[in-house]
C-alpha cells in the first residue's frame, strides 16, 4: 500500500507533533494513500513511556512502524530514503523545518526534497510551529521540567505533563505525619521533573483524584531512600493498585530539609490549602492510559 510517513521520536506527542500528524493524515487522504508515523523506543528522559507514545500516535495515524534506531544508525540519508520508498511503500515523506536523519544526521529537508525530486518522492515540509514566539520542542518542554516550569511546560506539550508509576510498598512515614501515601516506582524511561511538591491529579484503575505530589530525597530522613509519592485529598475509593498515572498540575514548592517534624507537617498543612485553592482555577486533566 501507498504511504505518506512522518518520521520522528514524537516524544510526548507534543501540540508541534500533532500538527504535523494532522497534516500529513490529511494529505494521505487527497491522495487515497495511508498514512503512517514512524518512530524509534529511546531509554531515558522520555517524557512519555513507549506504550502511552504509540496509543497517542495510533490516535493521529493509520499505522505505527516501529524500528530500532541502532538497526538504522548506520543508514546514510539516502539508503534512508531509498528504505522507507522500498520497504515501507513511502510516496511522501512530510517533516518539520528542523528535521534531521541519516547516518551523522547528515539528511535534512532540503536534501529529502532533491532527493525526492529525483527518484519520485513527494516531500512537504511544513514550517515552525509557535507559541508565544518560541518554537514548541520537547527540548523546551523538558527544560522547563527539569525547573519545575510546570505551567510553560504545559503551554508547549498542549496537556499537563504526566508520570507513570507502579504502586509500592512504603516506608509508611506519611501515614505516621498523618498525610498518608501512594508511593510509587516511576517509569525508568521517563524523565525526573524537578525535586519538589507538586499540586497533582492522580488516575488508576477505577478511581482518580487531586492531591500532592512528592519527589525527592526526602532530606528531613536522610536515612531513608528517595521517594516518589502521592498524598490524596480524599482517601481513594478503591485503593490504586498497579500503574498510576500522576499529572502535574502546579509546582508548590522545593524540596528542603526540616528543623522537625512537626515543621514539616505545619508545612504540609499549607501546601494541601495551597493546592485546594489552586483547583479551583485549574482545569481538570484527562487521563491518557485508558
């Protein structure tokens, strides 16, 4: 079958790669041909695990294709080329004006539309997509996570920025400052936003709701590991088990070190009133895993 592909990591699905997604949907259709992304699984720094990337994609294309970018590292830009019209049936080939591929990424969108022009390859190549006057880029996107910049970080990816985690067993120190938790083990593949307190809204299955998010080394036990947890307003009906998905929707606070714990409780106190009032402004994630 004849195909129109987008070529790319797509990481986080952000609005820049929709667009582009939507565009070349539309144009396979002129065309009566399908449409197909085709994406590469990396390891670290995600900002969404492969699972959550493919559904989204699935969403916006006919066909996912799926390779190991180490079967294709060694490809020059035009065995590249030369692979996706012969083995994926390409007839055109659309990419944003910063797109780079081939071996020592030496392809680019003016090579892919010679080369095109030569041996039959439509190529459309769309210009930058803004916001603010910035261009939307999931090296911004995790920049401004790695500062805790939830709330430009949201502006970019067009959602709030969501994590992955498996429910574990605690130290159940929440419990005892009576702020209980879900502690969780995050995704290895995503990236850490910055170490803090979070105003979040939490999904499992059967249930969600809003609550603190806590990630850290928590410095008040320094004999304890780090932890990644989440403390709801109301207590969960049913109990999350499995995967919990956590969308950050405000960063609170840094994380730091208290005198006590009774400090750290009186603190904790403010940041669930902080968050409480913030909900009311905000609006309501929608859940990508389900």
């Amino acid at each position: 079958m004849a195909r129109i592909i987008a070529v790319g990591k797509f990481d986080g699905v952000h609005l820049g790669h929709r667009r582009l997604l939507n565009e070349g949907r539309r144009w396979a259709k002129e065309l009566g041909a399908s449409f197909a992304a085709f994406t590469f699984p990396f390891q670290r720094e995600a900002l969404l695990p492969l699972s959550v990337r493919l559904r989204l994609l699935g969403e916006l294309a006919d066909e996912v294709i799926v390779r190991d970018l180490h079967d294709l590292i060694g490809l020059a830009a035009d065995e590249f080329l030369r692979m996706l019209q012969k083995d994926f049936g390409a007839v055109g080939l659309i990419m944003g004006p910063g797109h780079r591929f081939g071996k020592g990424r030496g392809g680019n969108p003016d090579y892919a539309r010679e080369w095109g022009r030569r041996h039959g390859l439509m190529v459309r190549v769309l210009g930058p997509f803004l916001c603010q006057g910035r261009p939307v880029s999931a090296r911004y996107i995790r920049d401004h996570l790695k500062r805790g910049e939830v709330r430009e970080a949201r502006l970019l990816w067009g959602r709030y920025p969501p994590l992955f985690g498996k429910r574990i067993q605690g130290a159940k120190v929440g419990r005892r400052l009576g702020y209980p938790t879900v502690n969780l083990e995050l995704s290895p593949e995503q990236l850490r936003p910055r170490a803090g307190v979070y105003l979040a809204w939490a999904f499992w299955a059967g249930g969600e709701g809003p609550g603190l998010f806590y990630l850290g080394d928590r410095p008040t036990f320094p004999r304890l590991p780090p932890a990644a947890e989440v403390h709801l307003f109301e207590a969960p009906r049913p109990e999350p088990e499995g995967t919990v998905e956590v969308h950050l929707m405000e960063f609170l606070r840094e994380d730091r070190r208290f005198p006590t714990e009774e400090a750290l409780v009186e603190q904790i106190g403010r940041d669930v009133t902080r968050g409480q009032e913030l909900l009311e402004v905000l609006p309501t994630p929608e859940p990508l895993s389900r």
